[in-house]
C-alpha cells in the first residue's frame, strides 16, 4: 500500500529506490547479494505466471498458493529495485539510456 501511495504522488524512479534502499534495510535485505536477489526474484516471476495462469482460468494445482497478479508484479518490482540498489545502478537512468537505444534499434 506505502509503494502504491508513492506512486499515486508521483514519485521518481530515483525516489522509489531510495525507499526501497531504506525499507531492505529496516527488512534486514541490505546484505543480500545480487545473485540472491534475482533468484528470489525469479521465484516471484514463477509465482507471476501462476496467478496469470489462473486469471485466465488454465487449470493449476488446486493446493498451490496463489496471490493476485498485482501484488506479483509489485514483488517483482520490488526485486528490480533492489537488485539495482545493491549494482550501485541509477534505474532510472539504465531505462531512459536503453529507451535511447532502443529508439534507434529497428523493430520487426
């Protein structure tokens, strides 16, 4: 709920890893390494594609837990924000270089 008040004041990317930096301290994430953050971000993609998968009501293990897409997506942005926290990488940045890039890039 804090993530989606930041974002509905329109908060720069820059100043949602700032408070992602802050909350995986107080989280006890801070030592996490990046490996360690994108496999536990890879897990959260897993468990993207199963709420999907049930949204689009494709048969799954009735046992397995599934959460709502949204908050799936949020998990997962918050492992790229992290990752990015622990490289020392403005995200920000890496996205308008790359759009930079991908504007001369031809697309098929």
């Amino acid at each position: 709920m804090i993530l989606y008040t930041l974002l509905m004041e329109r908060k720069t990317l820059k100043e949602l890893q700032r408070f992602y930096a802050e909350k995986s301290k107080e989280r006890g994430f801070d030592k996490e390494t990046a490996q360690d953050a994108l496999l536990l971000m890879v897990e959260e993609v897993g468990e993207l594609a199963r709420a999907v998968r049930k949204q689009a009501s494709i048969k799954i293990d009735d046992k397995t837990k599934v959460y709502a897409v949204e908050e799936e997506l949020a998990d997962i942005f918050n492992y790229l924000l992290h990752i990015s926290n622990i490289l020392g990488l403005d995200l920000e940045e890496s996205f308008w270089k790359k759009e930079e890039e991908n504007k001369k890039r031809k697309w098929t």
